[in-house]
C-alpha cells in the first residue's frame, strides 16, 4: 500500500522503499522507534503513535516490584521503597503475575492502622491494563494515577509499567 497510515495499522511487517530498493523491513513499532536512515525518519514523519503502539510496547519495567512470599509484610516492603527512593512498588506473586500496588503512604497507614497483610495497602483506585491496549485508549488512564499504570498480559502477568513521562516521550 501507498497508503502509510493504512499499512501502520493492518500491516505486521513493512517494507520501506526508495528508488526501488528496500531500505527498511521491520514491524510498524520497530520502524518508528529505529529508522534505518533520515529517509525512514521522514517518511514516518507525522505518523501518529498512539495509532501505531499499545501498553506493551512502551511498558517499561524500571520500578520497583516487590515479589510476595510468606512472611513478607509492611516493614520490610516499606524498608525496599524507602532504601531505593521510590513512591510506589509492584506486588506479584512467584509466577510474577501482578497482585497490587503499595505506596510508602498506604504502607504506613496500614502499619498505623493494624492491617491485617500486605493487601490492606494495596492503593484501591489503581487497576492495571491490558497489554493490548492501544495507545488512544491510555492517555486519561495513564493521566488519572500518581503512580504510573501496571500493565498486564491475558494471563495477569506484569509487564511493566507506563508512567506519564514515557506516554509523553512516545508521543
């Protein structure tokens, strides 16, 4: 197709060419993320990413994640955020599959009010998205959360997260 936005969104794999060699294959996100050269640069100049991208490929897995086994509780969570100076942490159990998100807040009022487990913190308001979310659909979920959205294969398992600062260098 001549049509760039068309083979973007139907295409798997692309072929980019010029003077009538190939100067680029790739999946559309691959293409977008490394160009070949300045011409590939300019043709997918203009190209909107959110039609392009969904959770999975920009979900990046560079926060904290806190995997649950017995006897871990909040002290000991609360220490981890704390001794790598972040806000929040991803709870998953040994399959890595996700359970929930904790902050150094919902630690402590847990710890005040006597919770009973780990759940007890778990901030209510965050639900992780599926990897196959597209991109349009992220921008008021990724905007709503103080902490950046977990994002979860068909089998619950955690990819990664998407935070307001990746959304925006993607876009």
């Amino acid at each position: 197709s001549h049509d760039l936005h068309e083979a973007m969104r139907i295409g798997d794999r692309i072929a980019v060419m010029e003077g009538g060699c190939i100067v680029q294959i790739g999946t559309p996100d691959e293409i977008l993320k490394n160009p070949a050269d300045e011409y590939v640069k300019s043709f997918f100049r203009g190209v909107d990413p959110t039609t392009v991208f969904c959770a999975k490929d920009i979900a990046r897995k560079n926060q904290l994640t806190l995997f649950r086994h017995r006897g871990e509780g909040f002290l000991s969570s609360l220490e981890q955020l704390q001794g790598q100076g972040r806000d929040f942490a991803y709870i998953l159990d040994k399959k890595e599959r996700y359970q929930g998100v904790v902050s150094v807040a919902s630690l402590m009022e847990s710890i005040e009010r006597g919770g009973d487990g780990l759940e007890s913190a778990f901030l209510r308001e965050v639900h992780p998205v599926r990897a196959d979310t597209p991109l349009q659909n992220l921008l008021s979920i990724v905007r709503q959360h103080d902490c950046p959205v977990p994002v979860i294969d068909k089998d619950k398992v955690y990819l990664g997260v998407i935070s307001k600062n990746s959304f925006l260098r993607i876009l």
